[in-house]
C-alpha cells in the first residue's frame, strides 16, 4: 500500500467506530487505491448452523489459498460483528474464538429466536466476494402435559386422553405408549407466531387389565431427546369369584364325608357383599354358612346339587358354581384265601365332584375280577382233592376183592379155584371205572 501507517490506522478506526458494513466497505476500496487485490484461487466458505434455544452457534468464515486480504462478519441486519480480530458491535454474547489470514470464527451464546436469520462473511477482494451462512434456532416443547376425560374408569368403556406440547420450534410430533405397546393417536397443530402448540387426542377402551398401567406421550423433536410424561389408568371392574375344595383334598365326595369349600372374590373396589346358594333348590338345614365357607359335615345323596357363591361391588355382580355329586361310601372286600394280591389305585387329583369317577369304578372293577379269581381257583381245588379222595378209595376196593378167598390156599391154582365166586361168580367181578 502506498498511504502512511498513520493514516491507515486513523482513518480505519474512524470507519470501524462507525458500525455498518458500507462504511467500512466505502473506506476498504479508497484505502485500496493504487493495489490491486488478486482474488485469483481465492473462496470464501461457510455452514449453516442449526441450535437449541439458549446453547451455543459457531460461525466460521474460512478462506482457502488466503492473500491475506480482510474478512469480516455481519449480522442479518448487515451490522459489522467483526472486522478481523476487532468487535465493533457492542453485543457481548459474540465472542472471537479463531482469528488468522484464513479464517474468522466467532461463537455467539444464549441463541434465542431473534437471533436467527442469515449472517454474512465478506472477502475484500477485487471483486469483492460475500457468502452467507444461516442460523436455524429449535426450540422445544415448553410444556408437555396429558389430560384424561375421567380420572376413575369403568372396565369397557372408551376414554378420552389429550396430550399437549406447547411452543415449539419446529412442530413436534407425538407418540403414544400404553405400556410397551405403542398406540395411535389424532395430532392438531396451531402456530402463534413463529411457535407451534401440538395436541395429540388418544381414545382408549379399557378393561381391567389396565388398571395400574401407564399411558405414556412422547415426544418426538429434534430439539430435545426423551421428553415425555405418563399417568397411570384407574379402571373399576366388578369381582372376580373362584370356588375352591378345601376337603376333602383327594378322592371323592362320599356319602357320610364332610365337604367344605372356600370362595373368595377379586375387585375394584374390593367386593363387600358375598353369599352361598344352591342353584336348583333350596340350600340343606344341615349345611353351615360362615363367610365365604361353606361346610357339610355329613354327606348324603339329597346334596347332589349346585352351590353358587356371588359377590358384587359398586361395579356390579359375579359368581362362581360348584356341582357337587355325592357317591356310595367305599365297599370293604373280603381277603381272597389263595396268595393271588390286588392292588387298588384311587386318583390323587380332583378338580369338583364328579372328578375321579372314571378311575373309581376302574378300581372297583380290578377289585371285583381278583375275588371271583380267588374263588374260582379256591373251587377247583377243592374239586381236585374231592375226586383224588374218590379214585383212592375206590382204587383200594378193587384190589381187596380181587384177593379175597386165596389167602387159604395152598398153591397158586388153589388159589385161583378158591377166589371169591370162582368162576361162577364171573359175571359180578366188573371194573368201573369213573
């Protein structure tokens, strides 16, 4: 340059005081005068910036293959931020972060709304060279809240649930979970100014299986990461009535047995009123009520019946039947007299009355076929020794005629002459065999 230092630095500052980026522009091209600034290879580049509301934005105006020659930064009102390494503008929240012949990098703090917009970098070059870079400010949701149509709900009906996020920048957009499952939901927008106010309307029916569980709204926003609230479902259902055995245990309901049973009843709000009946005909003088038990302490057949305990709340009324089949007392069966052995199985579980049936009469049938095995096998050996008794004593008969009247004789053919009945009696000599 060909003007004195002292001038350059007097006249230069005069035009900094000044503020505005035309000044400043007017003075660069009269101090250039007489050199010529080669912007040959020269480029000035830039990014946009996107930035919550109240973080951080960083500006950078970099110059690649620099002459040297001046940068400088202006506002969306083309107000001279910086002018190299010097802050003319009297807003505090731009600080300098990086000053060099290459680039000129300013943060600004506490971003709010009004500072969004474009920002311009300058290059004083011959031609001049100008980019800008834009400032995109998010802000999120200020409030999120749900609303429910009924604080306390009746199992089956539909609710109206609401979920509300106000201004935010950009719209939001709202999800819904009941739970771990995730629902569908109606949203409505209204911008007010440069904010949007996002409702989202969620309808639920609801059974009692939701009582206790959380409805969750989520937001969804580039702004904020897991933003959300929930409220728990109320639901009132009516009871729940399960009848239990308490005994017998295991086996059958016999006549002459006891029998006593337990109901017990789930509900919101807990059930207050609950009773016994017998279904088809009036309950017996002899069955004793007390609470939710119901003992019989002697069975007989006039019990047969359903016995019904109900229980209601301010929801409404439910029941639980118990049929109850009375059968014989077991039958003793005398011990067979051979060594043959039976063995009888009786079911362990029952689950009312009636259970076990089948496997009764099973046991009853292996008991019955084992005696009339046990006698049959007891006859016949009764029959064996009577007829072995009889061939004996017959058998001995025979020979002891056949010898009769030739114990006296001298010789053998004396013997024979002898026999009783000799030959005369031949005809009354006869072998009967049986």
């Amino acid at each position: 340059m060909y003007v004195s230092e002292h001038v350059q630095r007097r006249d230069l500052n005069a035009a900094v005081q000044q503020g505005t980026g035309t000044t400043l522009w007017q003075w660069i091209r009269q101090l250039s005068a007489g050199r010529c600034f080669v912007s040959d290879g020269q480029n000035l580049v830039t990014e946009d910036v996107t930035v919550v509301e109240g973080d951080v934005a960083t500006i950078s105006c970099r110059v690649k293959n620099s002459d040297d020659s001046v940068i400088q930064l202006l506002n969306p009102n083309r107000q001279t931020i910086y002018f190299r390494d010097f802050r003319p503008l009297k807003d505090s929240r731009f600080q300098l972060v990086n000053f060099s012949n290459s680039e000129l990098r300013v943060s600004l703090t506490n971003v709010s709304i009004s500072d969004e917009g474009r920002y311009f970098c300058q290059l004083y070059t011959d031609p001049p060279q100008e980019i800008y870079t834009t400032i995109t400010v998010l802000v999120p949701p200020r409030n999120l809240v749900i609303d429910i149509q009924k604080e306390t709900a009746v199992e089956g009906e539909e609710i109206e649930l609401n979920c509300t996020a106000m201004a935010s920048r950009p719209a939001t957009t709202i999800r819904w979970f009941k739970g771990n499952k995730e629902l569908t939901g109606k949203s409505e927008v209204e911008q007010w100014s440069d904010m949007y106010t996002v409702t989202s309307q969620l309808l639920l029916k609801v059974g009692r299986e939701d009582d206790g569980v959380p409805v969750i709204c989520l937001v969804d926003h580039p702004a904020v990461k897991d933003l959300q609230t929930q409220r728990y479902l109320e639901v009132m259902y009516k009871p729940q009535v399960r009848v239990s055995q308490n005994y017998p245990l295991q086996g059958l309901t016999r006549e002459g047995e006891p029998l006593e049973l337990t109901c017990t009843a789930f509900g919101k709000p807990q059930p207050t009123d609950m009773r016994w009946l017998r279904v088809d005909d009036e309950m017996p003088q002899h069955v004793v009520v007390s609470g939710s038990n119901l003992l019989i302490s002697n069975l007989n057949k006039t019990d047969n019946g359903t016995y019904r305990c109900e229980a209601s709340n301010a929801v409404g009324k439910s029941h639980a039947d118990y049929m109850l089949f009375v059968y014989d007392p077991p039958t003793t069966i005398p011990p067979p007299t051979t060594t043959t052995t039976t063995t009888t199985t009786i079911p362990t579980t029952i689950t009312d009355s009636r259970a076990g049936e089948e496997g009764a009469i099973r046991s009853v049938d292996h008991a019955v076929v084992g005696g009339v095995v046990a006698v049959v096998v007891f006859a016949m050996l009764c029959l064996l020794i009577i007829l072995g008794r009889y061939f004996a004593r017959h058998k001995g008969t025979y020979f002891t005629h056949e010898a009769k009247g030739a114990d006296d004789a001298a010789d053998a053919d004396t013997a024979i002459i002898n026999a009783e009945g000799g030959q005369n009696n031949s005809e009354e000599k006869k072998e009967y065999f049986i």
